[in-house]
C-alpha cells in the first residue's frame, strides 16, 4: 500500500450507504435506494470504468432508523452474487447481466413477531453449497439455503437476529457456523442447524454488531475472539472433549466496540472506538491507544503484514504493524468529515469507498 492512491472514477449515489460494497477485478456491486425511497437497488457497476452494467430494484417501503438502505454485503460466488436488502428482500443474481436466478423475502417466508428497527442487518454466509442466512423466526432463526435454487435444507429455531453477520469456525474440532442471535452468542452445527452452545453475555443490551473472528492460540487451538460495547473483547477457548462449552481466556474492557469489527496482524489487534486501540492477541491487555481527527465512533480496516489502512472520517491513515503508535501518512478522501459506515472493497491496488453522495475507486500505485 502506497501513501498516495489516485481517483480513477466516482460516481454519484442517491443514499447514503450502510452495507458494505463486493468487487472483484470486473465488477462492483452494492446496495442502494432509488430518489423516492420506495425501492431497494441493487447496482452493479464496471469496474474499470464505474458505468452501469445493471440495476435490480425491489418494492421495500417502510421507516428504519439510520434509513432504509440495505445493510448486507453482497456476496460473489461464482457467476452469481446474493444481495440482501434492510426489508428482507433476499436475491440471486446474475453478475454478467442481471437476470435473478432466485429471491426470496423473509418476512413472507419465515415471519417474525418482533419489529426490526434497524432491518434485515447480517450478510449471507456461503459454506459448502448452503447459504446461511438469519432471517431471526421463531421456528427459522438460523436458515441454511440451498445456493442453486434458494429451497431451505434446514431451519433452527430461536431467536431474532443481531445486527452483525454469521461466519464459519471449526471450534473444539467441531465445524459449525458462529454468530450472535438478538442476545446471545452461540455455534450452529452446518449440516443440521442444531444449536451446538450458547454463551450468555455478563452485561445485556449489546447491539451485536462487530463479526466474531477466530485466531489458533500457542497451544495451536482455535480462539474465538469477540467484540461488543457493554461487554468487551472476550477471548473464548473449545476443548476437544467438551467442544460445546466455551471457556472465556482472557478480557478487555478497555476497547468496547459497538460497531467495528478488530482485525488480528501477527500479535496484536487493531480496533477503532474513538481512538485507534492496539491489544495484544493472545492476552488482550492494551498496547496503546490513538486519538486523531479521523478517528470517529466506526472505521473499518485493511492490513498486510506491514501496514494498516484506517477509513476514518473522510480520510484514509496509514500505519506501520511494528508496534509503534504513529501515522505514516494521510490521504483525504472526501472533502467532508464523514463517517464511512459502509465497508470499502480492497481488490489489488484498488480501494472502492463509498461517502455520504458518491462511490469513488481509488487506485494505489505499486510498491
């Protein structure tokens, strides 16, 4: 990563943008709305170019806070991408030329009895053919799709959704989806969807939004490492003779991210809660803590071994994974200070970000 990227296209938007953006080197492919707000749009645009390949709208009229965008990522798999909207809204398009293989909405397939404030929040998860999805039922907590065609292959009882995603872990030697519900962190088996344990948190009212992400530990067992504001960063440890119980290793309540997902470099983890947080991996203790302007309540972050690229409030900082507590440089993104809540896409020397009117692709020159 370079210190100076340039602007090779931007484009306008309509709305200002929660769920993060897909590419890859041909296309680039989010979530929008259209000028009345009726409609969610599903865009794809060319990525050397950043015109129009296709747009597929869909009917989605309500009042969520924070707007009615979509808050998913879409999710590229193969010729297809799943694009998920706030209202449910669930499709399988094609990326060459739009057409929609299948869709679904949640709330006519699997109806929920509690009222989603903020949307359908979690991206779909592809494991093995089966797409995971969190529709939060009563009878379909946890949903596992069939890729191909969409039909269920399997429905797990439980609880409304969270506002973060699923992931796939292999936890205690047992290969299983992860993931907060409305109130709990639990493992799902992937071939039945039997909920394999629960974790109750110590403190309630987490929004669960930060992805959990798993490290293997000096011992050589995965670690589930998680993330939330009232609660901490918790480090969770699965035996193999009792894969179903997880033990809490290590605690911070220093960095309480309510939205940020940390990311792990070598030894140590990075996260952004008002300052830029540096922990060590294996024991979470703080290495140190930045403050600077960019800095705000969310930023996402890109690593290499080397660096670390922050997307703060407009502007793009870039820092060494040495160990020490300094910016090596600094790129304005935008003229406005904004927090960029949708996730920016990395594919090579590209970086695609998203502001409050306008997407813009940034390219950084080679090392």
């Amino acid at each position: 990563m370079s210190e100076v990227p340039t602007v090779l296209w931007e484009v306008p938007l309509t709305h200002a943008g929660l769920g993060g953006i897909a590419a890859d080197d041909r296309y680039v492919i989010f979530g929008d709305r259209d000028n009345d707000d009726f409609h969610d749009v599903f865009r794809c645009l060319n990525a050397d170019t950043g015109d129009t390949v296709w747009e597929v709208e869909r009917l989605a009229v309500a009042a969520l806070d924070y707007g009615n965008s979509p808050r998913a990522t879409p999710l590229l798999s193969g010729e297809n991408v799943f694009c998920q909207g706030a209202h449910g809204h669930l499709l399988c398009i094609r990326i060459a030329d739009g057409h929609v293989v299948w869709e679904m909405n949640f709330r006519d397939e699997f109806p929920l009895q509690d009222e989603l404030p903020w949307g359908y929040c979690g991206s779909p998860l592809l494991v093995d053919g089966k797409l995971i999805v969190a529709p939060g039922a009563p009878d379909a907590s946890v949903v596992a799709l069939d890729a191909e065609n969409g039909e269920v292959v399997w429905k797990s009882p439980g609880l409304p959704p969270s506002h973060g995603s699923l992931m796939e872990a292999t936890l205690g030697g047992v290969r299983q989806i992860v993931g907060h519900d409305k109130t709990t962190l639990g493992g799902w088996d992937l071939e039945t969807g039997q909920r394999l344990w629960t974790v109750e948190p110590e403190a309630d009212g987490d929004f669960n939004v930060p992805t959990p992400l798993v490290l293997s530990s000096a011992a050589g067992n995965a670690v589930l490492l998680v993330a939330t504001e009232n609660n901490g960063v918790r480090a969770f440890q699965f035996d193999k003779a009792e894969p179903a119980k997880a033990t809490v290793a290590a605690v911070s309540r220093k960095l309480r991210t309510d939205m940020s997902t940390p990311i792990v470099v070598g030894d140590r983890l990075y996260c952004v809660k008002d300052f830029l947080f540096c922990l060590n991996a294996s024991d979470l203790t703080e290495s140190w803590r930045l403050r600077d302007r960019a800095i705000g309540d969310y930023a996402a972050i890109f690593a290499t071994k080397e660096r670390l690229l922050v997307v703060g409030k407009g502007e793009l900082l870039l820092l060494g994974t040495d160990g020490r507590k300094r910016i090596l440089s600094r790129q304005r993104v935008f003229a406005e200070n904004q927090i960029l809540y949708s996730h920016p896409a990395m594919v090579g020397q590209r970086l695609y970000v998203r502001g409050e009117h306008r997407l813009r692709c940034l390219v950084f020159p080679e090392s």
